[in-house]
C-alpha cells in the first residue's frame, strides 16, 4: 500500500513537473507592469519630479509550457503565439534578445535626441558602424557575421552610417569578394565574404543581413537611462516625455497618472508597436487615469494586404478600455509634439 502511494505521488509530481516545465514550441504574452519613469531615468541637475507621474508599460513574453498553454486558451487577457510570429524564420531566442536590447538602445538615444532638440538643450551625435540586426539564412554572410556585430569598414573603407554599406555594395557583382571589418563584443575581425543572391531578394546581390546605424549620443546635461534589462522600443515615446519633464520647470503630468507606448523615430514621430492591448490592460490595473496610444497610419497595410484586418494602435488601445470597462482616457499621438500639446492644456489634477 505504501509503495502504491508512494508512485502514485511520484507520478503526480512527474506530471505537475512536466506541465509546468517542458518547453513547447509556442510563447504567450499577457500583460506585464507599469514603471514609473523618474526611477529610471535620471538628467544631471534636472528638475525634481512632481506630484504626477509618467510611467511605461511592459507585456510579459515567456515560452510555453502544457499548463501555461492551457491556461491562456481559458484566459482572454493572454495571446497564444507561435515561434515563426516572435522569431521569424529564422532567429534564435538568443538573437531575438540581442535584437531587443538594441532596439532598447536606439529607443534611448531617440529619447534623448528628440528631447534636447524640442528643449534646445546641447547634444552631440556620433555615428560608430553599423550594427547586424539579422541574417538572411543561407546568404553570403550567413555563418560569417552574427547578430549583434558592428561594420566598421568594408574593404578597408570605414563605415559610419548604414547608407554607406549599401551603396558600396550596389557597386559590386555576383561572385565579387569584399572584406568586413567588424567587432564582436570587444574583439575586432576581418573576414572575406563572397557576394551572392539574397535568398527571396528577387536576384539582388548583396552579403544579406538587415542593418542599423549603430551611433551615441553626448549631451549636456548628461542623461542617464536605466532599462537594460526591458527590451524593445516601445518606451520611445514616455522616455523622451521624462527627459523633456526633467530638462525643463514644473510637473509635465501636472499630477496625473500617466501611462503610454510607442516608438520614438529620430524625426518625432511615435511609431507602431506590438501589444498594446496587453498594455492598456496593465496600466488600468496600475491605476493610470490618462494612456498615450500611437495613432499610427494603416494606409500602408491595406494597401499592401487589402484582406488583412488591422486596426490602429489608438483604435486598437480605444477597443480594449471599453472592453475592461476602464475609465482611463485613450489620447491619440501622432508626434511626440501632440503629446506635448495635450499635456500643456491638459487641467491639473485635482
């Protein structure tokens, strides 16, 4: 009997292990956390936070396991995703995160290149290479470079922003060898690579690799941003918000509690970004009473894919309070000035 209850528990243990801990070939996303903004980022002699607050929102991505899966099938504030829809063809879980913390990285310096160009405050950028977002598998460069690395020269011709890549390798033909200087990590390498197709390019030749500038910024008063560890770049918008709060007098949220997302391109404008539902979800339940939602253009989607339903990210954002029956106030931004706009006009709290 005592060894019957002895397996019997063993298997039950077996089975809890195996529900929680094998990794199936799925992610899910569900909601993930508000962050006040004045906690991680911080300007050199900047004004002290007021009474409100600007926050960011985080969604949650973990891999699956048999329960989680279960679990999110039954939960309607959770996504059920596969592999190919977070890493692509072809990126492994090590180059999605390495590719989120560079966008992280770019999203920082856009935040503070945009908010010392709105404040007039001195800035200074410096552009260092171009850096490897991704590699066409089988293309010249697969098995080369990695995601990660930075171009700095191209047969010995140094390399300072993407264009220039580009433009020296239109000039070459199929079966013509370059050399690529570049850095991984701290180590410096020069290697050959042969020119050929772009697997799904169409015939265009090149080493097939998706490429950013990789540049920094230098500014006075220095400007310290402390979110290595959340990746992507969808805290653009309230990062450049926090700066600006912190560069100039007063309490920009004027005592609200404010959440938001959205890229942040060099130009001001606030980009699309993935989630927001899951977003609005978590900034009710953090107690925001005012959320930023990129009202990005569609025009392009329909266009390309007439059949695809998509809304905007404002839309999206609109339908999802509703739907949670939140009274939190959904603000369309197309710039980082609309969002400027509103919060000067904005009444304070009471």
């Amino acid at each position: 009997m005592k060894k019957k209850r002895f397996f019997a528990w063993v298997a039950i243990i077996a089975i809890v292990a195996f529900g929680f801990m094998f990794p199936l070939n799925y992610y899910i996303m569900k909601p993930g956390n508000a962050y006040e903004l004045s906690d991680y980022v911080k300007v050199e002699g900047g004004d002290e936070p007021g009474p409100g607050k600007l926050n960011m929102m985080t969604i949650s991505m973990a891999v699956a396991t048999p329960f989680t899966y279960l679990y999110a099938k039954l939960n309607d504030t959770q996504e059920i995703m596969t592999e190919k829809e977070v890493l692509g063809d072809s990126e492994s879980n090590k180059d999605y995160n390495e590719r989120q913390l560079h966008l992280m990285s770019d999203s920082h310096f856009n935040a503070k290149y945009v908010a010392f160009k709105e404040t007039g405050k001195e800035y200074r950028v410096k552009y260092d290479g171009i850096y490897v977002a991704s590699i066409v598998p089988t293309a010249a460069a697969d098995g080369i470079l990695k995601v990660g690395d930075e171009v700095i020269k191209i047969d010995g011709k140094k390399l300072l922003k993407s264009g220039e890549l580009s433009n020296y390798i239109a000039k070459k033909d199929k079966g013509d060898t370059v050399k690529l200087t570049f850095k991984r990590h701290d180590k410096t390498m020069t290697k050959k690579v042969t020119l050929k197709e772009i697997p799904g390019a169409d015939g265009r030749v090149g080493v097939g690799i998706s490429f950013t500038d990789s540049k920094s910024i230098t500014t006075t008063p220095k400007v310290k941003i402390d979110s290595e560890s959340i990746g992507g770049p969808s805290a653009g918008l309230m990062f450049t918000l926090e700066i600006i709060d912190q560069l100039t007098s007063g309490d920009l949220a004027k005592g609200h509690d404010i959440a938001g997302t959205g890229s942040m391109n060099e130009d001001g404008t606030v980009g699309r970004i993935g989630g927001i539902d899951k977003k609005v979800i978590a900034a009710d339940k953090a107690g925001a009473d005012i959320f930023f939602a990129p009202n990005d253009d569609i025009s392009v989607y329909k266009k390309v894919a007439p059949s695809l339903k998509i809304q905007s990210n404002y839309d999206e954002a609109t339908a999802e309070a509703k739907k949670i029956n939140s009274d939190m106030k959904i603000v369309p931004v197309k710039t980082v000035d609309d969002a400027l706009d509103y919060l000067k006009t904005m009444k304070k709290a009471s």
